[in-house]
C-alpha cells in the first residue's frame, strides 16, 4: 500500500484514498478512546487498565454515536477547509485582514500546527461533553442487572456501567464499583468504594 502518491504537477506529495480511509480509522479509534476514558473516569475506572487492544478497534463498529460523531467531525473540518478556500480566493483583503495580515505562504507553513492544536482542543472538549453526558443518561435512568456466577451460583445485582469484552463494569446498592471478569476464576474486583 502506497501512502504517498508523487503528483505530476506539484513536488508535493499527495495521500491516496487508502490512506485516508485508514487515517480515518484510526482517528475514529482515537475518538473512542478518549470517549471511554472520559466516561469511565466519572466511575474512577481507569478504562485502560480493563480493555485490551481489540475493544478500542472495534468500538466504532459498536457505537454508532461514536461513528457519527467522527463522520459529523470530518464533514465538519472538509467544510471549514473548503469555507476558507472560497475566501481566500473570492475576498482576498477581508481573508487577509481576519488573519492579521499574515501571507498566504506564512499561513500555509503554520496551518497544520494549527490544525493539529484546534483537533486536540476539540477532541478533549467533545469527550468530555461525551463523558458527562453519557453519565447524566447513567445517573437518570440505571439499567440494573444481575450477575450471577456458574461456581456457586451467586449473584450480584447492580446497576450496569458498562461492559468490554473482558469485564462487566456496576455499581452497587451501596455505591461500590465493581469490575466483574466475563471468564475467570477470579468472582469479582472492587474498583471503588465510598
């Protein structure tokens, strides 16, 4: 797979369709990290300590909020990019006067700093509006569940968290959080007590 594609008319290299879809993957999976962390977090649950490696790749394909969220971002910045083309291009001295007279050169060398602190600003402002969203949702209308365990058939009721492929993450009645191991011998492990 060829990242960069060498354009004929400009020495500058270009990115390839795969490259794109794979960047936007992966971004998509950075996205959902940073969501589960900021959830998580208001259980005191370090989220990276429990989940392994496939559950951050498939969480795109598991939270449609997650997914449209991304693609919502991405239309979001293709627009802004596109705005500011047709700016530059059709009102040259109000583009020129709203970026305090910097040079279009001068703007093209500092656009992906730029760029780069806007999309981490926004990443850590949009989880944890997530984050405290998804646990107002949590706090107002819990989904209790009960665990109960094959070995000696008992059973544990609280309310859902949440859940990965290793672990069932609740909080007791008496506001204990608990992660629970899907398949082990080991019955349960208190994360937190009051």
């Amino acid at each position: 797979m060829a990242l960069y594609i060498a354009s004929m008319s400009k020495n500058k290299p270009t990115l390839d369709s795969q490259a794109y879809i794979t960047l936007a993957y992966l971004t998509t999976v950075a996205v959902g990290m940073m969501f589960d962390y900021k959830y998580y977090s208001n259980f005191s649950i370090n989220i990276f300590e429990y989940a392994d490696i496939l559950d951050f790749l498939l969480a795109p394909v598991k939270n449609i909020q997650l997914t449209l969220f991304a693609f919502g971002s991405f239309a979001l910045v293709w627009i802004f990019f596109w705005f500011d083309k047709i700016w530059q291009d059709k009102w040259p001295k109000t583009y020129k006067t709203f970026n305090f007279g910097i040079s279009k050169e001068r703007m093209e060398r500092y656009r992906p700093f730029i760029f780069g602190f806007s999309m981490i600003a926004y990443l850590i402002l949009a989880s944890t509006f997530y984050g405290e969203r998804m646990y107002k949702e949590y706090q107002e209308a819990p989904e209790t569940i009960e665990v109960v365990f094959q070995s000696d058939q008992r059973a544990i009721q609280g309310h859902l968290i949440g859940k990965n492929s290793d672990y069932i993450f609740l909080e007791t009645e008496d506001k204990v959080i608990k992660a629970i191991p899907v398949s082990s011998d080991v019955q349960e492990i208190i994360i937190h007590r009051p």
